[in-house]
C-alpha cells in the first residue's frame, strides 16, 4: 500500500508539524485529493494523494512534529469500481420453496474496519461487533475502538478550572507557538548570537519622491493599473547602491565571502502566522510598476495564505518597512544568511534646516542593520548616504531604470 510522505519542503526547511487532516481513515480519495496540511517555519503546504484508494490509516497525528521524508498515513490502492458493499441496494429475499428444508442462518458479515482499527482492537481483546461505528456506511475508526476501550466516565460534579485560584481570579491561556513563531524566535536569537550585528541610521527627505508620486499617481496608476507607493522607490535605490557596495550583497559561508552578481530583493510582509519575506527576483531589472505590483500581490497572498515555497526562498538584501504600523525608529533584525537589511519608518512632517532657513518637510528616518564581520562601518554610513542621496533626488532612478 502506496505511503503518504512529507515532501521536501525547501530551502533550508526540514522540518514540519501536521496542522490538519483534510481526510479521515476510512474516506476514499482521488490522485491529487489534499490529504493534510503541514505547517512550516515559512508556509502551510497540502500533501495529495498519488493514487486513488481509500486512506487506510493514519500514522502521524494533528500536532506532532515531522521530518521530510516521513510516513503520515497509508492509502489501500482501489479502482472506482471498488466501492463499498454496503452501498448497494440489499438483494431480494428469495421466496420460500417448501421443499427446501430449513437452513442455517448464514453468518453476520463481519463490520467495515479501518486496518488501525482493527490493530487495537485485536492489542486490547475487543469485539468489533459490539463498537458502533462512526464512519461512512458504519465504518469503525480507531477512535471508536478507544472509545469502547475507556467510555466515558459518569459526569461528576465539575471542579474549578485549574488555571483559576481562588487567590487570582485573572486567569492564564497556555498556546503552543506555531511552527513559523517558533522558528523566528529561534533564527533572531540566531542572528544575534552569530552575526556582529550593528546598526546605523540616517534621515531621508521625501519631499521630492512625494512631488513625484502626486504629480503622477492617475497616469501611473490608469496606464499601469496599480499604484505608484515608495517601495519601489527605495528598492531602486537599494541595487544601485548594491552595486556600489557589494559586500552588503554577499553572505559568508565557513571562511569564505560569497558576492552575489544578482540582486533578489526580500520584501517583509506581516501575516497572521508572523512576519514572512517573499522575493522579488532580479530586482534591478525591474520596473517601478512591476515593483510594485509585486508587493501588492505578496501581501494579499500573505493574508490569504497563498504564498509558496518557492516565493520565500534566497534573497540577497531585505527591506522592511515598520512605517506602515506607525513605527518612528527601530533597528531590524538580519534575516541570515544575508548581512544587511534596510529599515524603513513613518514619514512624518518635522522642522528641519534647508539652506540656513527653518520648513518643515516629511523626513523619514531609515536604518541600516549589518554584520560587521563583512562590512565596515564606513562602509555601512556610505551605503545609507547613498540610498538617502538617491531618494531625495528620483531622477537618478528613473535614469538607471
């Protein structure tokens, strides 16, 4: 009987933890029927079935942990015209002959089993033919076996829940972390402890960039059919200054320095998992409406839990932007393996000094977090200058596109 495996989940991903059964021991499936749902450290991925038949047992449970390469359960391989006995219309009783003699009645067919069922029955010396079953057409489940086994025990008097004392009426939740919460918790303590992570910040006037997108925002958008954000803006800005700094495109692996001559660009996108980060590939060579009508779909396939394997995976260079949650300043995280990552925040009018005058223009603050085991402190204040001088002034952008 054919085994439903955990597939290989990607880059670097290698393990899983089962979030649903989409099927039950004792349904039948078709080739490509989803079967269960896996949740991972990036996405939730469907197993499906590779041949039809009826799924027979189910060997890894809702909740527990599994590896690629895994046995989740077994299909028992059946042609469509296999189906249950028990589906077709009872035969006519045969009319009495009395010449017949009297015949014995012939033996009660034994009940529709699911083979795991069946082994804890046989393990626990239990008479299948006293279990109800609950399955399709009276099939018995391995539930309704350890239901048999221990029923439930005569209702007491109920006692006070015990995450409730007496003394604190306030109470507490216990919730297992998700698989991708517990994996960013562990890959930002990781950070932390392998990367010399250091942080340096800058301010960007975004007056001319706003100029730009009000001048044209219906052109733009009616000829394009999506809308002109920032992003795109200072993922532009990112590859030309990439490309002048190529140590904060590159990673480290052993004693070795890698440089990449590609500049996939991650994009950090809140979902209700936690924070994932879909790639933009080949940013560089990108348009600015291609940017962002990028964006635009990873975040809606964020949302609805569309995103792919595939999406997530590499990267070069990460830009997050906490500004759209109203954050004024923080300092990102590195997303390992890469050793930099642009910060972006709330762009909000303040006072500033323009040509020994006072005005007030929409600044925003950005930040630069990088490992300072591959680059240089210079070299991490030029890369921000950089980025700020592209920004403040568009139209070099708009020359290299």
């Amino acid at each position: 009987m054919p085994n439903i495996v955990v597939p290989t989940l990607g880059e670097s991903v290698v393990e899983a933890r089962v979030s649903r059964w989409l099927k039950q021991e004792g349904d039948r499936v078709n080739v490509g029927d989803a079967l269960v749902s896996l949740e991972t450290e990036k996405v939730d991925i469907e197993v499906s079935a590779d041949v039809s038949g009826v799924l027979a047992s189910i060997g890894r449970r809702e909740g527990e942990d599994v590896q690629i390469g895994e046995v989740l359960g077994v299909i028992e391989e059946r042609a469509a015209s296999d189906a249950p006995a028990a589906a077709a219309p009872p035969p006519a009783t045969p009319k009495a002959d009395p010449k017949d003699k009297p015949r014995a009645e012939p033996e009660a067919r034994p009940p529709r089993t699911t083979p795991t069922a069946k082994r804890v029955a046989e393990s626990n010396s239990v008479d299948l033919g006293s279990v109800t079953g609950t399955g399709a057409a009276g099939r018995i489940h391995k539930t309704d076996v350890e239901s048999a086994i221990a029923p439930p025990a005569p209702a007491a008097t109920p006692a006070a829940p015990a995450a409730r004392r007496p003394e604190d009426p306030r109470g507490e939740k216990r919730v297992r972390m998700s698989k991708r919460r517990a994996t960013i918790a562990r890959r930002l303590v990781e950070a932390q402890r392998t990367a010399a992570m250091l942080t340096t910040f800058n301010e960007v006037d975004m007056s001319a960039v706003m100029a730009l997108r009000e001048r044209f925002k219906e052109a733009f958008k009616a000829h394009h059919g999506v809308g002109l954000g920032i992003a795109s803006f200072f993922v532009k800005a990112a590859t030309s200054a990439l490309r002048a700094f190529p140590q904060l495109n590159a990673e480290i692996q052993g004693d070795e320095i890698v440089y990449k001559s590609f500049y996939d660009i991650g994009i950090a996108v809140g979902a209700e998992g936690g924070l994932v980060v879909p790639v933009l590939r080949n940013a560089d060579a990108m348009s600015f409406s291609a940017i962002e009508g990028g964006i635009r779909d990873f975040a809606k396939r964020a949302q609805d839990g569309s995103l792919t394997l595939e999406d997530l995976a590499g990267g070069t260079f990460t830009i997050t932007n906490g500004g759209v949650f109203g954050s004024l300043l923080s300092t990102p995280i590195l997303n390992p393996p890469q050793v930099g990552i642009l910060g972006l925040h709330k762009i909000q009018d303040r006072p500033v000094a323009v040509q020994g005058q006072v005005v007030v223009r929409p600044m925003m603050y950005v930040a630069l977090s990088y490992d300072h085991r591959m680059v240089d402190g210079r070299e991490a204040v030029q890369f921000l200058v950089k980025i700020k001088e592209l920004v403040e002034d568009p139209g070099q952008l708009l020359l290299e596109s």
